[in-house]
C-alpha cells in the first residue's frame, strides 16, 4: 500500500454519500414518514433505480444500475487500499452517477 491510497475509502465514503444527497428527492424517493440518512447510501440508490426506473421496459437498466450499486458499496468496504482498488471506485462512482442520472431521462 502507498500513501497515496491510503485515504481512499473515507474519500470514496463522501463521494457516494455527496451523489446520494444529489439523486435523493425526499419527496419523491421517500416513503411516508420515512428518514433515510445519507449515510444510507446503497438503501437510498436502489430506492432512485426503483422509483426512476420504474416499469418492464426498463428492467435492465434497473439490473444495471443494481450491478454498479453492488459494486460501489463492495468496493467501499473492499480492505486495504491499492492503486487498482482506487482507479475501481473511481470508474464505480463515474459509472453510477452517469446510470442514475439518465434513469431521470428515461421517460
């Protein structure tokens, strides 16, 4: 492990939990009476794929939006931090923001 990797996890923790504060409409996504703290991320994500994603047709997108989650939120509790581990959660952040925004595109 080299320095320059050492912080990843905490760095990968806000940077999911700052796209979660961005997708997240409580209004929308929230059910009745419902907090989901930010710190929820993977609950609060699966929550946007289900709502923004919604029907048969998008059944695949909704899979692939999962997959990523899966492997965003496996990545953050992945151990020791490693040049490959870091350049994953990137790719896994990038990836995930990019589904979650064109499931709101989807009409």
């Amino acid at each position: 492990m080299t320095p320059e990797y050492a912080n990843i996890g905490n760095s990968y923790v806000r940077l999911l939990e700052t796209l979660s504060e961005a997708v997240w409409d409580p209004a929308r996504h929230s059910k009745p009476n419902e907090v989901l703290p930010v710190a929820r991320t993977k609950d609060r994500f699966n929550r946007v794929v289900d709502i923004d994603g919604a029907g048969s047709t998008n059944a695949t997108i909704r899979n692939l939006a999962r997959a990523t989650i899966e492997f965003a939120n496996h990545v953050k509790h992945g151990g020791t931090p490693t040049r490959r581990k870091a350049g994953l959660a990137a790719d896994a952040v990038i990836s995930l923001a990019n589904v979650l925004r064109r499931l709101r595109d989807i009409e």
